[in-house]
C-alpha cells in the first residue's frame, strides 16, 4: 500500500463529494473517511480476503461517519455515501454486464457473484454499526429509559 493509492482514495472521495454537492466545510471529512476505509481494506485484505475486508472497512467508515455526523451536527449520509466511494464494486459490475452483453455467462457468473458478494458485505457492515446506540456516539446516555428500554 502506498502513499499515492491512499491519496487517490482521498482525493477520489472529494471529488464524489463534489459531484453530490456536498457542503464544502465537510470536503476534507469525506476524504479523510474516504483515505480511512480503503486503508483498512487495504491492510485486512491480504489476510481476511475480499468480502470479510469490505466488510469491516465498511463498518470502520460507518463508525467514522456516525461519529463525524454528531460533532459536525449534520446528517450521517453526507459522510457514508462519500466514505464507501472507494469500495464500491464498479468494475465488477462493470464487467458483469460486458460478460451478459458479449454471451460469456459463465465470466458473467463469476465477476456477478464476486460484485454481489462485495455489495451484501457493504451492506452487513453499515447495518452493524446502525445497530449501537446513539448514546456511544454521542457520549450522551439516553434520559428517561427505563428497565433498559
């Protein structure tokens, strides 16, 4: 892993951010979070393999997000969709419909199910951190639960 793919993947994100209109203040975050989860898939690839990598570098950037959306006070999306720029399957699908268009269904297969595999890990990752409570975020405990509801 080298300096100039974790700037690609910095400045990738920026720009995906400025194509969704994103508000300049938040531009550096994006990246930063953007730079941050193509690091841990990077770094996890080589020994989780692919789907587990994207995976957890999907749940690092929610985590990330969560976290910048409450001390910035703006919505965590602005941050997530930016963040997860860089894994997105694009190629693979890519070449998923470039295998279904040229009749090579078995490359389509397999480019298919690598990109659907890619795409569930993406979505088990957000799903994960979606599921802690604001309060860790926040560092704030809830008022007024009662018998932990």
């Amino acid at each position: 892993m080298t300096l100039s793919i974790i700037l690609a993947a910095f400045f990738g994100t920026i720009a995906f951010s400025i194509l969704y209109d994103i508000p300049k203040e938040y531009l550096a975050t994006c990246g930063v979070i953007g730079a941050l989860g193509w690091i841990v898939y990077s770094l996890l690839n080589t020994y989780l393999g692919n789907t587990a990598s994207i995976f957890t570098a999907t749940a690092a950037i929610a985590l990330v997000s969560r976290y910048a959306a409450v001390k910035k006070k703006t919505p965590e999306i602005v941050f997530l969709i930016s963040g997860i720029f860089p894994l997105v399957p694009g190629a693979g699908i890519y070449w998923t419909a470039y295998y279904l268009v040229s009749s090579q269904m078995d490359a389509a297969l397999s480019s298919g199910s690598g990109a659907l595999k890619t795409c569930f890990a993406m979505v088990l990752g957000i799903i994960v951190i979606h599921e802690l409570p604001q309060w860790f975020f926040s560092g704030k405990k809830q008022k007024g639960a009662v018998n932990g509801r």
